[in-house]
C-alpha cells in the first residue's frame, strides 16, 4: 500500500486531520496528521516522505510557557512511513509488522 492509500485510510478510518508539514523555510516539506483520543490523548504523525515519519501519543496538553517542550508521559515511535501507521489502522487492514508501542 503506498503513502497516499495509507494517509487516506489514516483519514477514513482512523479519524486523522490531514494538514501541511512546513520545513524552516515555510514550504510544505512533509505531512502532519492528527486525532483527538477520548481521555485527553493526542495522536500526532509527522512524515517526511515513505521512509522517514514519527509518531506521538502524548496528553492532550502543552504548557504555555514552554510550548517547545513536549508533555511527560509520550509514547514514541519512528521509522518508515508505512512501519510507523500500521499499528493505528485496523487489524483488518492487512499491513503486516506493526511494532508495539515504545521507542522504535
């Protein structure tokens, strides 16, 4: 399944907002994927391109006075694209390799 089919289930399915990943000179450089979890979490994607994203669970909270610092309590995840999602779709999807939670 290629990077496109995978974002369009992440949406379809997984209940993901699509929007631009900007680089450092505001130009879209990747694509950030987002969904609110009941109980306060936050899933976050970040993908580059097919061999280079990061996944987040975190609390749905960030301090104001040091937005740059990311809440306590985060699962991480990264890898390729494909390897990072598998484990949010369904079981049914068919993607094979879904790594547990927990630094990757």
């Amino acid at each position: 399944m290629d990077s496109a089919e995978l974002i369009e289930r992440l949406r379809r399915e997984g209940g993901f907002r699509l929007l631009p990943l900007l680089g450092n000179t505001g130009q879209v450089a990747g694509v950030h994927l987002s969904r609110f979890l009941p109980g306060g979490q936050l899933d976050v994607i970040q993908a580059w391109d097919e061999r280079w994203a990061a996944y987040a669970r975190m609390p749905d909270s960030l301090d104001a006075g040091a937005p740059f610092l990311g809440p306590l309590g985060s699962i991480v995840r990264s890898g390729s694209f494909a390897r990072v999602v598998a484990p949010l779709l369904p079981l049914q999807s068919g993607i094979a390799g879904g790594a547990g939670h927990g630094e990757g």
